[in-house]
C-alpha cells in the first residue's frame, strides 16, 4: 500500500481538493472554498495546510465566524446543494460563533462544512485557553455545541480517524433528504500530527446525487387519491428548487388546472406571473394562495417541511375533505400531516404523475377561481404599493397600536416613507435577474407577499431559522454563487444591528451587495406581535432610557447607518422621500463597490394579516384584559386547527 506522510490537517485539505458531485450527469468540484478566521486553535494547524497547499480552495478571511458561516450557507443554499464551502475557526468563542449558522445550516437543509478548532487532545497543555473544562467530564469541549444543530458531527482525536469522519461527512454533505451541517471538530495538537495516510484515501471521489424514484404503490396511492378530489393547491416548497423541478411543475398545474402557493424557500422557483403562481403561502402568504387554501379538498405538499408558517400552524386549510398528499425525498417530512406519501425526488415524482393523471383525464374542477384570486390580489398589491402618508387621517395597515408614534417619527427622522410603497418601488427598479436576500423581521413577511419575481431564482430568503444577521452575510455568499448578477439585502434596521460585519469582506473581496436598509426604529413585527396580543409596547422600539421613568421609553434613537458603513468604504445613501430612493437605487448600480441606502419608514406600515393565524405562546393569566382576550382568542383558534 503507497502511503503519503501528511499533517491531519493537510490530508484534510488534500481531501477536499478531491471531492465532486455528479448531478443528472453533469460533475463539478464539491468544495468551492474556505472561510477562516484563525486563532490559536487553527491557524499552525488548518492554517499551515492552507498556507502550503489549498490546492484549488478558494480562501477568503471571514469577519465574524457566524457571520462567514452563514456566507457559505447561503452560498450553497443559491448553488441548490450542488456546491459548498468549508469554514474553519479557532476554538472556544470562535467555534461558539459558528453555532447559530450551524443551526441555520441544519434547520434549512443546506450543507455546509464546519472545521472549528478543538482542546489538545493530548491535555497537554491542561487546560489552554478558552478551554471551559466541566469537572465531571473532561471530554467535553465548547464543540459539543455543535452536536445539537448538527446533522453530522465527528472529533478527530488520533489523525487516522480523519478518514471514516470525511467520508460520512461527504455523504451527509450530499444527502438531499438530510443534509445541513457537518461539524468536524480539530483539536489544535491532532491538526499537526503526522500519519502516513492510504493513497487511496486521496483518490477523486465523485458523489452521485441520486434522484430517488417513486415507487409505484405510492404513485398508484397518489392517484387514487387525486382523482376523487376536485379542488386541489399545490404548495411549491424549497425541494423543487433542489430538485430543479420547476418546469415540470410549472407544465403540471397547467396540464391538470392545479394551482400553487409558495414557500419562503420554493418562492421563485417560478416566476409569479405564471397564470398559477397564487405566490406566497400561510402565515405571511398572500390573499390569493391563501383564500384558495381555505377552500381546496386536496393539499400536494412538494419539497416542503411544512412549517408553522407555511400550514398556518396548521389551521389554514379549512374544506373539512381537506387530505394531504406530500412528495419529499426525506420520509420525516412525508409522514407529516397523515398525508399519502410519495417520498421521492420531486422531479421524477412529478414526471410520474403526470403519465398517470393523463392517461385517466384528469383535470381540477377550479373554473374561473385561480384568475379571480390573483386579480384580487392584483388590485390589493397596487393598494399597498400606493400606502402614502398623510399627517392628518392616515391609518396605517397595522393600526391602533402606536398611532401617535407616526407623527413622533416623522418629526424626528425627517420622513413619511411606508414599508409597503419602499418595497414597491425597490421591485420596479432593480434588474430583473437580481437576487434579493433576506432572514428576519417583518421584512420576510412583506416580500413573501409582495415580491413579484420575474425571473426563477431570485428571491433567496432565509426562513427556516429565521435568523437576524443572515441577510447581510447571505447577500455576500449568494454573490460568491451567483457573481454576474446584482444581489441586494432587505434587512430591518435590527438585523443590521445584530451583525452586518461581511460587509467589509463583501469590499475586501470586490464582490459588490447592496442592502436596501430599512429603519423603523424598533423591533418592529415583534412589537406588533405583542400588541395585537394585549400587551403593550415594551423593549421592541429603540428609545433612549428616559431619566424619569427610568424605562426604555425615551426618545427615539436616531442611527445614522448610512455613516456607519461609509466608514467601511460601502457607498452609502440616505433616503427619506421615493425620489431619493429612486435616485439612490439608479446610482447604486453604477457602483462597483458595495452599496447602502439607508431608509427611514414608518413602524406600522408593512403588511398585515390575510386570512392566516399564527400560533404563539400567550399568557394565561394576567393582570391586563387584554391579554385574557388574546389568550381566549388563541384557544379558539386551536380549536379549528388539526391537531398532527
Ligand atoms: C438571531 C435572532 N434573534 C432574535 C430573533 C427574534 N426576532 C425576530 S424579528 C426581530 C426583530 C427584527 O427587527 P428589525 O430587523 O428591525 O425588523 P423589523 O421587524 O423592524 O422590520 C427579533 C428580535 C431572530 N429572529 N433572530
Ligand atoms: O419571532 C419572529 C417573528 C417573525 O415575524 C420574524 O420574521 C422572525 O424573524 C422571528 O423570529
Ligand atoms: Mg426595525
């Protein structure tokens, strides 16, 4: 057997470099590249290999370890799943940071390769720094985190293990039913230990993403159970984006009359002017999908985990025939909702259903329906785009909560845009083929239901975990995906606050983004959610401590953000009327570097609510009536929802 000598560390690079996937034939490199932010935990190790010998890797040096992660998630999440990047970090609070994307990773479904450096495994030292050391058990290290958002996780504590944890690891990487997170955990002293490693462990390895095929009792269970009903919705969710199953579907609701509402991660799969395209689905779905849902007798959920969100926390599909059929390629997500099942890759599930419901003539009895929905929402959508303000008699969509505020912040902030009108114009101008990027706040609620899509797979939002901070860095690794077309992030003015860092690695790196920022002053859809839940305005606006109350409810802070990110090199635009963001979007494009448009709107003025019911923990008790009143009202509304 030929051996060659080598670090952990670098047979682990070698190894990368000889990964590739093959998808319906077509080969390509797996691992694109790596993030690192180097410590004592990485940089002697990982970052001596690199040094030497990346290879064809890619290395980019992150700002932040969350904000790096969720770059390469959000890379391969663009990429569909056919390619990814690796990120390695130090350890202790370095590896801590790659937590939350780890779990954003696994809750999405989007592979990703984490390398956080780990304690000696030797103890000698004993312990290093940053080690936490918990008294009853020594094995366990800052990385044990990982374990709980991890799909696959491994610890190299003797170099020859790095083998069987690398082939695992690619087979997770490249599992379409259970990917996410790969978390290879390095101790510092095993990265430089030396092994005469098989030759064959470095040999090219392709990995065949298999399409699974559906059986035939499942499509002969489909069938049966389409063909008795009359009124079927289709929800699209991310697996057809996956599965690059968009044409077939699109083909099929035209074919068989059937609609399709869309999920956060299916939206622009097609595009929403498709005669069927009901657009966004569930709890932040649109009047069209969701007045269709309420009626329909059949659900065919298609790559979709059924989220809360997406099922209306189950309560959204009223016809008492309503049944579930579900094609996924993971059987967990089938077997949700007792739905028939056809676990399968959606393309060729699709495929088959089509020969079947052909050959019987199958065809929906929807008549005029579909069009009267969208036109519906057609003439609601112009509404919203027209929302202006007016000092006297104006009533925001999300009314009755903080009304005098609105006057308050167009004082204080010099504008009286509204959410709804900034988000229509910002639709109108971009390219487009431009990709949009967005995770949390009210933001994903508004696009979900607002956003036309002219062209598939441009809308990128994040909504499995929802986590603030995404927007920014995703934008940065959808633009590494995707480096011909203009990428913008939608963040809320939180979200920017929370973690906006790979924009200065967006500069670094001379790959442009531009964040369409929107300020409202607050944690604006988490001060709705309280306040239509009796509660009152409490630590969601972001208000200076106030000396005689001794509360956050001073004055408004006023953050001049479009300063901040100058100071990075971001061309930067302050906007507070529709002509200067008119103006400021035009000059954004002409730019190369990395743009900002930083735009006061008014809190209250994005969407709200269309025949959808989220599900939220209330109190059940307490002092204030209001709150006893929203309790009731939830308990009545779980009454109307399925109970699995
Ligand atoms: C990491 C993370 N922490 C907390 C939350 C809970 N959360 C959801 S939206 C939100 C406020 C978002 O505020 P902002 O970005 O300003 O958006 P807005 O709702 O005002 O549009 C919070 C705290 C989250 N989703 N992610
Ligand atoms: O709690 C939340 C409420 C949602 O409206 C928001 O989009 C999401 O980010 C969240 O975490
Ligand atoms: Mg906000």
């Amino acid at each position: 057997m030929k051996t060659i000598r080598l670090t952990t560390a670098q047979a682990l690079i070698k190894f990368l470099n000889q990964q590739y996937i093959e998808f319906d034939g077509k080969k390509q490199k797996f691992v694109k590249g790596i993030f690192a932010i180097f410590g004592h935990g990485n940089v002697l190790g990982l970052g001596q290999a690199l040094e030497e010998g990346p290879g064809e890797l890619e290395i980019y040096q992150g700002r932040n370890e969350q904000g790096m992660a969720h770059a390469a998630v959000a890379f391969a999440k663009q990429k569909h799943r056919k390619q990814i990047m690796a990120c390695t970090s130090s350890i202790g609070p370095g590896a801590a940071n790659m937590v939350t994307a780890a779990a954003t990773a696994s809750a999405n479904n989007i592979p990703v390769l984490l390398l956080p450096g780990d304690t000696f495994a030797t103890r000698q030292p004993d312990p290093v720094l940053q080690q936490i050391e918990h008294y009853h058990d020594l094995t366990i290290s800052t990385n044990d985190a990982f374990r709980a958002v991890s799909k696959y996780w491994d610890r190299i504590s003797r170099p020859e293990q790095l083998m069987t944890a690398m082939i695992h690891a690619m087979r997770v990487l490249t599992d379409p039913a259970d990917t996410g997170a790969v978390t290879i955990a390095l101790p510092q002293d095993v990265q430089g230990e030396v092994y005469d490693f098989p030759e064959y462990f470095f040999k090219e390895r392709v990995h065949r993403i298999e399409r699974r095929v559906p059986t035939a009792s499942d499509l002969k269970d489909a069938v049966e159970l389409i063909k008795r009903k009359k009124k079927p919705i289709i929800i699209c969710g991310g697996g057809v984006r996956y599965s690059e199953a968009a044409d077939v579907l699109k083909r099929f609701s035209e074919k068989f009359n059937i609609p399709y509402g869309e999920t956060q991660a299916g939206k622009s799969a097609i595009e929403s002017t498709h005669a069927y395209n009901l657009g966004g689905i569930g709890v932040i779905g649109n009047l069209a999908a969701n007045l269709i849902a309420k009626e329909a007798d059949l659900v065919i959920g298609i790559g979709t985990r059924y989220s809360d969100f997406t099922t209306g926390s189950k309560q959204l599909f009223q016809n008492p025939e309503v049944d579930f059929l579900t094609i996924n390629v993971s059987e967990y997500h089938a077997y949700k909702l007792d739905a028939v099942k056809i676990v399968a890759d959606a393309k060729l599930a699709l495929l088959a259903l089509e020969r079947e419901l052909e050959a019987i003539g199958y065809r929906s009895s929807y008549t005029s329906e579909i069009e009267a929905a969208k036109d519906a929402w057609k003439t609601e959508l112009n509404r919203l785009y027209e929302i202006r303000y007016k000092e006297k008699g104006f009533t925001p969509e999300v009314a009755g909560h903080l009304d005098e505020v609105l006057p308050e912040f167009h004082e204080s902030f010099g504008s009286c845009l509204t959410q709804t009108e900034v988000i229509g114009l910002v639709n109108q101008l971009i390219d487009e083929d431009a990709i949009i990027v967005g995770a949390a706040g009210s933001l994903p609620g508004d696009l979900q239901r607002m956003w036309v899509s002219r062209k598939s797979n441009t809308y990128h939002m994040e909504y499995g975990y929802s986590c603030m901070g995404y927007e920014i860095s995703g934008a940065l690794g959808v633009k590494m995906a995707e480096p011909d077309k203009e990428v913008y992030a939608f963040a809320g003015d939180g979200s920017y606050l929370m973690l906006h860092s790979e924009l200065v690695t967006s500069i670094q790196e001379g790959k442009k983004i531009n964040v369409i920022l929107l300020d409202n002053a607050g944690f604006g859809c988490i001060n709705n959610l309280q306040m239509e839940n009796g509660m009152g305005s409490f630590g969601t606006e972001f208000r200076y401590r106030n000396p005689e109350t001794g509360r956050l409810d001073g004055e408004l802070m006023k953050i001049d953000f479009a300063q901040s990110a100058a100071g990075y090199g971001v061309k930067t635009y302050k906007v507070h009327t529709l002509k200067e963001l008119k103006e400021a979007i035009e000059d954004a494009k002409k730019q190369t570097v990395s743009t900002l448009i930083d735009i006061k709107v008014l809190p209250k003025t994005m969407t709200h609510g269309y025949e959808s019911w989220w599900h939220v923990g209330i109190a059940g008790t307490s002092n204030n009536p209001k709150v006893n009143e929203a309790y009731l009202k939830k308990e009545n509304n779980l009454k109307k929802a399925r109970k699995y």
